[in-house]
C-alpha cells in the first residue's frame, strides 16, 4: 500500500526570503533554489539538499502538496520532482486531481460550510468594520470560501487577534495569524478533511504530515506521523502531540529537515 506524504507549503517546505532564517555565517549558508517567481520576481525558495530529496521521495511516496493558498497561487510553485496527481488548495476548499478541481468534492465543502457556521459576509464585514486602516495594508476573500488581512506586524495591537478569535469561534470560524496575514477560516474547512479523501482514494495506510501554522493542527492529528518546525505558530505555542515530531532547525533548514525525515520514514515503510 502506498504511503501518502501531505505537507504544507509556506513555511513549511518552501521559504520567502524573509522566512528563510540563515542565522549561519554567509560563507556556510545553504545553497538556494527558486521554486516560485511572482511579477517576474523570485519570491520562494528550498535548498538544493530539499529540492533532491523531494525529488526521490516523489519515487517512494505519494506526495501531496497541502496549503491554504488558492489554486491561482498555489501554481505559480513549480515544486522539484514529478508533479503531484493529487493537491489540495484553499485550506481543503478544493482537491486538485491532475491540476484540476474536483468539482464534487468543491460542492460537498461548500454543502457543509453552508450548515455548519456563519457565513462569509459576516465575517467579512465583521473584519472590514474592526480592523484598523493603519495598521492594515489589504483585505482578501480567498476562493469565496475564507478572508483575510495583509497588515503590518509592528503596528498590530496585541490584543486584536485574540478578540477577534473569541468572536469567530462562536461562529464556527478559527483565526491564525501567519507572518503578516490574519486569516479567518470557516471551522470545517480543513486539510485533514481533504487529504483523508486522498488516502482513500490511493489507499494509503500511512499517512506522513508536517505543518506550523495552527491551520495545520488537524493535519497533524490526523497522520499516523508528523513533524513541525522550531518556527511559527505551533512552536510558539508549544504545542505538541503524540506522534508528533517538534524539530530545533527553524527557516529553510527545517524544510530540508521535513523532507528529509518524510523520505527516511516512506522508505521504512515501502518494502
């Protein structure tokens, strides 16, 4: 039986330049490449180590990219190795199948968003109401499925994001703030939901996951093994549980380290 490999992308596996923590000294960093260019600009980036590891785990595992991107954003990575059958975009708002929405699945998430927590508008209008201009740069509707804030990390009160948590949860909403974005992401909408699909659609029995954003948690949970980077949300919580692997590397090193440790653990598993 196939193992299935499902990892977020940002911050995870692949690392804005900001995000890549090269605290070594210049002449001992990694070397980089590009896997996402954006208006012509270079804007993500593995190292080269991560790049082949990738590439051979793609020949031992079902690799499935897992991200709260939108397909627009999510195709502009062109990821080392064969490109992925399965993908799932928009927090598990869509499942990608050969590059293209699986428009059955697409209706099924959209059924239970509808019956299950507020709806959009009110979220939206709730965050266009209370958030402050000064301090935020963009409002976003990704998908028609969740929102978000583009803001400026050092004028955001410290508070806002904890209010605004205790106003969505009773909606059935959660918040996660990810370097300067704040999303407001609808409760069942989830990338453990889709990538269950997927392991039954392949018939994995083992499911590897890694994360660092609090939208990763239920992935996490949901894996039989998974690992988190000393970055993000997650570490800077604390938060931990069985099965799960907390790793010291933060930045563009633990995504080497990530994929490392899912290669070595496909192969155990594949006879």
């Amino acid at each position: 039986m196939p193992v299935l490999v499902a990892s977020d992308l940002d911050r995870t596996l692949i690392y804005s330049s900001a995000a890549l923590a090269l605290t070594m000294p210049d002449a001992r960093a990694p070397r980089l490449l590009c896997v996402e260019v954006h208006e012509a600009r270079p804007l993500s980036y593995m190292t080269e180590t991560a790049a082949q590891l990738l590439t051979d785990l793609g020949d031992t595992a079902v690799f499935v990219p897992t991200t709260t991107r939108t397909r627009k954003q999510y195709q502009r990575i062109n990821l080392p190795g064969p490109p992925p059958k399965y993908a799932i975009c928009a927090n598990g708002g869509h499942l990608l199948v050969d590059g293209v929405t699986d428009a059955d699945w697409h209706a099924g998430v959209q059924a239970r968003l509808a019956d299950e927590c507020a709806p959009l508008a009110e979220v939206r209008e709730h965050l266009l109401r209370s958030a402050d201009p000064v301090w935020v740069r963009k409002h976003r509707v990704a998908e028609d499925l969740f929102a978000y804030l583009v803001v400026e990390r050092e004028l955001l009160p410290e508070d806002w994001v904890k209010e605004l948590a205790v106003w969505a949860e009773v909606r059935g909403w959660t918040v996660s703030l990810q370097g300067r974005k704040i999303y407001a992401v609808p409760g069942p909408l989830t990338k453990s939901a889709a990538v269950r699909e997927v392991a039954r659609r392949t018939g994995a029995e083992l499911t590897l996951a890694a994360g660092d954003s609090l939208l990763d948690a239920d992935l996490l949970l949901a894996a039989d093994r998974g690992w988190r980077p000393g970055h993000g949300e997650l570490a800077d919580t604390g938060w931990t549980a069985p099965e799960i692997a907390a790793l010291p590397e933060r930045g563009v090193l633990a995504g080497e380290r990530i994929t490392r440790e899912f290669l070595k653990a496909s192969r155990t598993a594949t006879p």
